[in-house]
C-alpha cells in the first residue's frame, strides 16, 4: 500500500515537472516572438524615415536643377535682348560672357595642357604606402601651379573646377563636384602651354615633389583642349550684393 501511494507521489512530480518545463519553453518562445517583432517594427520604421529623407533630397535636387533651368533661359533671353540694343548693350552682352566663362556655365576649347596623376604602380619600399598614392593635396597643388601659371580654365575628370568647387579625399578616392573619382586624375587646363608646362616642370616644383614617392606624371601639350560646363548647382544662402555695388548698379541704369 505504501509502495503504490508513493509511486503515486513520483508519478504527479514526474507530470508536474514536465509541465512546469513545457510552460517554460512555450514562455520563451512568446518572449523571443515579441523580440523579434519589435525589432521588425523597428527596423520598417527606420527603413520608413530614410526613404522619406531620401524622397525629400530628391525633391530639392529636382527643384534646384529647375530653377538653374529657369535662370539659364532668363539668361540666354536677356542676352538675347542685349544684343539688339545698341553699343552700351554690346558692352554689357560682352561682360557677360565674361562671367558666364569665370562662373563656368559654358564649355570652352583653347590651347592648353593635359596632366595626368596615377597612383605607384610599384610603391618605393622605404616609404609609408599612403605616399605613394593620390591625394586631394596634390590634386590641389597641381591646379595651383596651373593657376599661378596663367590657367582660365580647369577640369578633372570632366569635372569643371569652378569657386566653389571641393577637393575632398574619402578612403582612396577623392570627391570633386560631390562626385566619387580615381585614379588616374587628368587634368586639362586652357591657356599658354609651354607657359603652363613649364610651370609644372620646373626644379622643385610640384613634378619634382612628387615623383620621389613613385606617382606617375604626364604631361601632355596640345594646340585645342576642351573643357566642359559646370553641370551642377550652386546656390548662395549667405552671399548678397554688396550695398555698394548695388549702387553702382543703379547708377547705371540696372536699378530700373
């Protein structure tokens, strides 16, 4: 009698302990479920909040390139205009090819040079590795050698260098206009070419302070380059006409 009134006791033991392990998996279950649904949640949300910043960019880009449409079809009108209208406005037409050329909004052919900047092929042992390839340093110092020698006009890759154009290294590449290049890097200047050349080469100059590291220099020089146009948008949040200049302009007839 006892010994049945004690199997009695193991058997309800055996049957709780196996409910108490099935309740605790089916627990864990529940709370894993939770887990991954907030996270699911979590993540659509994040996913919801970049699309939307990204339709938003892609709105004010839209936008933009529209009103640099608009702004050039007041412009060729205007200088449409100008062109009919006697001497003063043939003065006036002429500065603003001027500015349209140093703004960079028009594509411009001219003798000139081309330099081209590779990364070493064979890395000088001796020296760290990240000598011996492009950087936004030296992209830099070659277009100021160029200026200083007399350049008007100057792109990279295609790329119009304009005011406010910038020359930024990320991992190896280099950001130019907010576009992603490598190397090589060709650089093509209108202006003098012997002049321009010549201030590349000269002893100590830019051709001598990287050459060391193992970076391929070319330097080639043509009677015609072509550079291109600015394609992109530049807009001035902060920049006004000075009251002076405003002035100056009203004297002249452009306050009317």
């Amino acid at each position: 009698m006892e010994t049945k009134k004690t199997n009695n006791n193991i058997g309800k033991q055996v049957a709780l302990t196996l409910i108490c392990v099935l309740l605790g998996f089916a627990i864990s279950l529940q709370l894993r479920s939770v887990r991954i649904n907030r996270s699911t949640a979590t993540d659509n949300l994040r996913a919801q909040e970049l699309q939307t910043q990204l339709n938003a960019e892609k709105e004010k880009n839209e936008s933009l390139a529209a009103d640099l449409e608009d702004a050039k079809n007041q412009l060729a009108e205007f200088r449409k205009n100008s062109e009919n209208s006697g001497a003063i406005s043939s003065i006036v037409s002429e500065q603003l090819i001027n500015a349209e050329k140093l703004a960079g909004l028009t594509a411009l052919t001219g003798p000139g040079v081309t330099v081209s900047l590779s990364d070493a092929k064979t890395p000088p042992t001796a020296n760290p590795p990240e000598n011996s390839i492009i950087h936004d340093s030296d992209i830099r110092t070659v277009l100021n050698e160029l200026l200083a020698s007399g350049a008007e006009a100057l792109s990279i890759n295609g790329e119009r260098i304009i005011s406010t154009s910038a020359i930024r290294c990320v991992g190896p590449t280099v950001i130019i206009n907010n576009t992603r290049l490598s190397s090589p890097f060709v650089i093509t200047a209108i202006g003098d070419a012997k002049t321009l050349e010549a201030g590349l080469i000269i002893k100590g100059g830019v051709v001598d302070a990287l050459t060391p590291w193992g970076i391929d220099i070319d330097i080639a020089t043509f009677d015609k380059v072509n550079i291109p146009a600015y394609t992109g948008v530049s807009t001035f949040k902060y920049a006004e006409v000075s009251d002076a200049d405003k002035t100056v302009s009203e004297k002249n007839g452009g306050g009317n």
